[in-house]
C-alpha cells in the first residue's frame, strides 16, 4: 500500500563490476492502463510545457542582441539548469509510467543522483552570482561595465558550472562505495541520503560531507541576504533605484524563496517524513523539480520588460 523502490543486488560479477538492478513497485505507478495512460499525458504536458517556456526565454536573449547583457545571461544558465533537473525527473517517471516492470540499474540511480545534486547546486550557486550582478548594478553603477566584464561573466558561469559538478562528484564518489544492503527506498526518483539509508557500513564521510556541502551553500545564502540589504538601502533613495530593484531584483528574490522553500522541504520530508501518504508525500518531495523550473522563467519573462516586449513582438511577427 506505499511507494517502493525495491532494489535487489546480485552477486553476478563481470570482471570487478557487480551488476545491481532496481525494481519499483508503486501504487500510484501500478494503477489501471487507463489511468497511467492519463497520468503519462499530464506529466509529458507539464514536460514540454517547462522545456518550452525556459527555451522561450532562453532563445529570446540568444537572438536579441540588446539583451546580450550580464544579468539575462546568468537568467539564461538559471533556465538551463532548470531544464537539466527537470529532465532527470521527468524522463525517468515518464518510462515508468509506461512500463509494467519500473526498473532502474544502480549506475542509472547514481547517474540520477548526479544530474539532480548538479542542478540542485548550480541553481544555488547562479542565484548568488545573480545576487552579486544586482548589487554591482544598483548599488555601484558607475562601476558596473567596469566590474562586470564579458571575462568576468565567462569565469562566473564557468566557476558556477566546474564548482557544483565537483560537488556532485564528490558525493557521488562517497555514495557509490557504500554497499547496498536494504531492498527498499520510499522515493520515485533516487536521491544521495536515500541510498546511504540502504547501506549497512559506515556512512561517517558522507554525513560529514553533506554537512560541509550544507555550510558551504548556507554561506552562500548569507551573501545572498547581505547583498539584498544593501540592495534595499540604495533602492529606497531614489525612485529610479526603487524601479529597477523592482523590476529586477523582486524575480530573482521570489525564484531564491520558492526554490530554498522546495528544497528545505524535500531534505526534511528525507530525514524526518512518514510513509502515510505515500503519493501525495513523493509529489511533494519533488517539488524542487518541478516547481522552481517552470516559475523562474515565468517570473522573468513577465516582470522584465525587455523580454516580454520582445517576447510579444515575436509572436506578433509569427501571427503576422
């Protein structure tokens, strides 16, 4: 009567390699063709309808060339991040709808785990170098061109990019040499802590590691915070800094509460959560993963002018 992923380990050895296999047997997966055909129908919608609004955005600063400026860049990477979690969530819930058999292989668990960390981290960590393009632009204007350099955006961009994958790496590295001695996890997607719960050693590292990792982004958060006061001491001087925090700082402040407010759920929900409810529990649990995908580039795309004037006069030109 719960959601399950059963994973069983089988000593077959080929060369060094053990061979694992998970098999996910599910309430809410293993409903009627019927509703699993409606299932599959909402979630490929909500699929295409994240892909298109974030590549919407995306290829909107691509061909304007008036929006090639740092702050549409960096919201251009917080949209492709959103594509890449979203993807490692809906493609494998996808085929599982699809299937009567849900089966993920163990390196297909690790290489889920990858994909969201990377996201979950690079999401964070472009939200702060946003936080600090906000606080060059408003706060020190006359420096801004100056500070903010086409070099110094490649070098954010890339940083942002090499840090969390080294993040995730790490993790994964940890994770993947615990043996795997349980057969159940109550999640429809793999998560870092969910397999560690199946281990049967010592999991010291990885706990030490994720506190570390919990720091390091708490910090991150701090800078976050720290700019915005001085971002609401000089927006509340003058009423042309009044307008451009609005307009630019308020999407960028509301994408930062609602993915900080999905992820806190979900690292409760794994730590502290019941199996009551398991379906409704396991769609809130990844709210990180849907959510923040589709708000961010829909937050942006409305408040900023210059993307919805361009936005509109694209689809004027095609109606045309």
């Amino acid at each position: 009567s719960s959601d399950f992923l059963q994973i069983e380990t089988f000593s077959d050895v080929w060369g060094n390699h053990h061979i694992f296999s998970a098999v996910a047997t599910s309430q809410s997966l293993n409903d009627s063709l019927a509703n699993r055909q409606i299932y599959f129908a909402l979630t490929l919608m909500s699929y295409l309808f994240t892909i298109s609004v974030n590549l919407t955005l995306i290829l909107t600063v691509c061909v304007d060339k008036a929006l090639h400026q740092p702050m549409y860049i960096f919201m251009c990477n917080l949209c492709f991040t959103g594509i890449c979690g979203a993807s490692s969530f809906y493609l494998k819930l996808l085929l599982d709808l699809l299937a009567d058999a849900h089966v993920i292989t163990y390196p297909g668990c690790l290489m889920q785990i990858f994909f969201i960390y990377a996201y979950v981290f690079c999401q964070l960590t472009s939200l702060t170098v946003m936080a600090y393009d906000r606080y060059l632009a408003i706060c020190q204007p006359l420096h801004y061109w100056a500070l903010m350099t086409v070099q110094k955006v490649a070098l954010l961009l890339v940083l942002t990019w090499c840090l969390s994958l080294l993040e995730t790496a790490v993790g994964l590295v940890l994770i993947a040499r615990l043996p795997i001695c349980s057969h159940h996890m109550t999640r429809i997607f793999c998560t870092s802590w969910e397999v560690v719960k199946l281990s049967c050693s010592d999991t010291i590292a990885n706990n030490l590691y994720g506190v570390m990792i919990m720091f390091l982004h708490l910090v991150q958060i701090v800078v976050i915070l720290v700019s915005y006061v001085h971002l609401i001491r000089t927006a509340a001087r003058s009423q042309t800094d009044r307008r451009k925090f609005a307009q630019t700082c308020i999407p960028h402040l509301v994408s930062l509460l609602v993915f900080s407010a999905s992820l806190l759920f979900e690292m409760l929900y794994s730590r502290y959560g019941s199996s009551s409810m398991p379906p409704l529990q396991n769609g809130l649990a990844a709210e990180f993963l849907v959510v923040p995908p589709i708000i961010n580039p829909i937050i942006y795309g409305m408040n900023l002018q210059q993307i919805r004037t361009r936005i509109r006069l694209q689809f004027t030109f095609k109606r045309s």
